[in-house]
C-alpha cells in the first residue's frame, strides 16, 4: 500500500429509466406487474404472517391503489414498528408496514442492478454473490499474498464505524443519491423512504441495505483510489485493511477517520491493528497463518439463530 492523496476518479454513469430491466418508463416501473413481482419479492419466507397475509387478501385491490399513488405523486410513507432482537448482541429493529415494504422491494429491484455496478468488488454485505464466507476468503487471500505464504510480516488494520445506520446523515445520503438518479419521479420515491425515518436509516428497511452501501462506496472509493489501499474490503460498517507496513496503516488510519467525520459524518470506532501471527478476528474467524478458528460468540450467534428458526416453524404451524 502506498499512502498518498490523489485526486480520485469520478463516478461514471447516471441511473435513467434505461438502466431498469424491463422498464421503458417510470409509470412502467411502478406497472401493476412489477408491483406484482415486487410482492413476489416481498413475501418470499413470509408466508403466515398475520400482517402479510391480511395485505394478501385484497392483493389485487391493494397493488392498484398503490400504483395509483405512485403515479399520482399521492404516496405517504406510514410509521414503524419498533421490536428488539438479541443476535446474540441487542439490536434495535424499525418494521414498516407491508404497504410500504413492497413500495421498498419495487425501488429495490429497480436501482439494485445500476449500483451494484459501480460498487468495488471488495464490497460484501448485502450484495449477490458476496457475503460473510466470500470476504473471508478475500482476507486469506490479502493475507497471503501480503505475508508471501506467510514467510514475511504482514499487519491487519480493523475498524468499525459507531452505530451507523443511526449516523448516517440523510441530506449527505439524498446528496449523493442525486448525482446518480438523473429521473425526478424515482428520486422523489427514494427519498420519501429515506425521509420516513426520523434520522439515519432503519434496520428493517430492505432499501436500507443497499443505501448504506451507496453511501459507504464513498469510503471504498477514496480507500482503494486515494489512500491506494490495495488490499481493502468492507463488511457493512467492517472495514480491514492488510499491509506489510504498520507505520503506513496508522497513517491512513488517521487520513481515513478524518475523511469519515469531515465528508461523511461518521465516527471510526474499535480501531485496532495487529499480525496475522497473532490472530486476528475478522467477521467472526480468528485467523493464523494457515487456519481459523470460530469465534465463540459467532457459535452463540448461530445456535440462536437456528432455535428461533424451529420456534418460527412451530408457531407457524400452529397458526
């Protein structure tokens, strides 16, 4: 890695209605059949829900009037319902109404494709084709060719970003969102969803997923175009960086953190910098040379999640 500020590169492109598969015009991406597959979408692992399954009732009725509001700029986006989960850390969830979580999937589905793009391939949360066990296999990989198979020094910078969705700042959000869609309609949507909530973005929200990473690219991008960090990925709000140089990654620490708090708002938290020889803790595996070992609480994490997933198919069953 070569730390160094240069001018970085800008984003390329702008989403129109062309980029959407299938769409040809706004009031087609709001179509009674994309609002259709939107639901599709949606109800996939949902099914006996009591609230699902009451929108599911007058799903045709229900669709319409949606399509209705969104082509005559009449939609309001209702409250949330606010509910705690242990997993096994305590985390505050935000539930919209299924209404207004099928208006999510439709917006999802429509701008997925055009971001997806132009994020960088060491992006890994809510992504297809990535995920916890390919990022994994990236930091192995950045671990090995930095150590040369693990004959030299090799050092890992970890930091995390201090509760960011809560911190995500929404005028910066809608900002950047902007310089991407060029459609005033499909803005419009956007940022009513994003306005719904009264400050950062809930965790709840499908399009929530794809907006942190929007404005998380922000990071990626000046880490792999300014800072030239070679080996960098992220996680969420994970972000790790391997070197041969501990010196330099203290450095872009520092020029990194400043970045997050003057351009994004945001503040690094659990900074830490240590050998692969050590051990390092990255999405759950703590990693030596040649092997890793899961974290106690990532087995925790999973026994939890695999008894709530048998207490939803009895009580599923039961209804």
């Amino acid at each position: 890695m070569s730390v160094g500020i240069r001018g970085g590169g800008g984003h390329k492109g702008k989403y129109t209605i062309q980029n959407v598969p299938n769409a040809r015009s706004f009031e087609e991406i709001i179509s009674y059949e994309n609002l259709l597959r939107a639901w599709e979408d949606f109800i996939k692992g949902k099914r006996g829900r009591r609230d699902v399954d009451m929108f599911a009732r007058t799903l045709s009725d229900n669709l319409w009037q949606l399509h209705f509001d969104l082509k005559n700029s009449t939609y309001a986006h209702g409250g949330y319902h606010e509910y705690t989960i242990c997993d096994p850390k305590k985390r505050t969830i935000h539930k919209a109404s299924v209404r207004d979580r099928v208006v999510h999937r439709l917006v999802y589905n429509a701008l997925y494709r055009y971001f997806d793009k132009r994020f960088i391939h060491d992006s890994h949360s809510s992504r297809k084709g990535k995920g916890t066990h390919r990022a994994r296999d990236r930091f192995r990989l950045f671990a090995q060719k930095v150590s040369k198979n693990y004959t030299k020094q090799c050092f890992v910078l970890k930091f995390d970003i201090q509760k960011c969705f809560a911190s995500i700042d929404q005028t910066t959000l809608l900002e950047i969102l902007k310089k991407h869609i060029a459609d005033d309609e499909v803005y419009d949507i956007v940022a009513i969803i994003i306005g719904s909530f009264k400050c950062g973005l809930p965790l709840g929200n499908l399009t929530s997923q794809l907006f942190i990473n929007v404005y998380l690219h922000e990071l990626d991008w000046f880490c792999k175009h300014t800072i030239r960090a070679k080996y960098y990925l992220r996680y969420a709000d994970d972000v790790v960086i391997v070197s041969d140089d501990e010196d330099e990654l203290d450095v872009a620490y520092r020029i990194i953190a400043d970045f997050l708090l003057s351009k994004l708002y945001l503040t690094t938290h659990k900074k830490s910098v240590a050998t692969i020889y050590q051990g390092v803790d990255v999405l759950g595996v703590i990693f030596f040379p040649r092997y890793g070992i899961l974290r106690r609480r990532t087995r925790v994490r999973m026994r939890v999640r695999e008894q709530h997933g048998k207490y939803l198919q009895t009580r599923n069953g039961a209804e």
